[in-house]
C-alpha cells in the first residue's frame, strides 16, 4: 500500500506512515526518516510565517497584492520542503530516535 504525504499538514497520512514504521519493521527507518522530514518541513513552514507575519509593517504598499502574499506562501512552503530535505535541523533525526522510535532520552 503506497502511503504518500499530500500536503505539509497530512497529519492523519502522517500517523498512518508512523503505524507502518512500528508493524513493518523492513521498512522501519525508511517510514521514520519521512515522517521526521515532514514534521521539519512543517516546523521551517511555520517559522517562514512567523518571519513574514514580523516582517509585515516593513513592506511598501507599492508591491503589496494578494497575488504577491499567494506566490510568497507558494515559495515559503516550497523552500521548507526543499531545506527540511537538504539542510535539516535535527528534528527529523530527534523524531526518529525518540519520538517516533519508542526511546527514552537521556537527562
């Protein structure tokens, strides 16, 4: 059964790869390092709009549109997907080792 992500917030197709990572244990790492990359996606997402919403009494009414606010969500939510792939911060890897995996961590 292919399991694929549709969006940044798929929360329930999330849980379904995270129920497949514990019953199908071939698949363990590879199920959990998906899962891990999607939350860090969400987590850039969500510190991109953070960054926006701050950043909103410094941009000029010359440029301001709705279609100007879509196309910087669009490449925000493009870019936090691509740097949660490449460049991640360690919370795919903190999901994976304790979360997501069943271990405590260490005090």
């Amino acid at each position: 059964m292919a399991n694929n992500v549709t969006g940044y917030f798929d929360f329930n197709n999330l849980g379904s790869l995270r129920s497949q990572a514990v019953s199908d244990e071939s698949r363990k790492d590879e199920l959990l390092q998906k899962v891990g990359v999607e939350y860090e996606s969400a987590f850039f997402k969500l510190m991109f709009d953070a960054m926006r919403k701050a950043s909103e009494p410094l941009k000029s009414d010359l440029n301001e549109s709705a279609s100007m606010d879509q196309y910087e969500d669009m490449f925000f939510t493009e870019a936090s997907h691509f740097i949660a792939q490449g460049q991640p911060l360690g919370i795919s890897e903190w999901l994976k080792k304790y979360q997501l995996a069943g271990e405590a961590p260490e005090r």
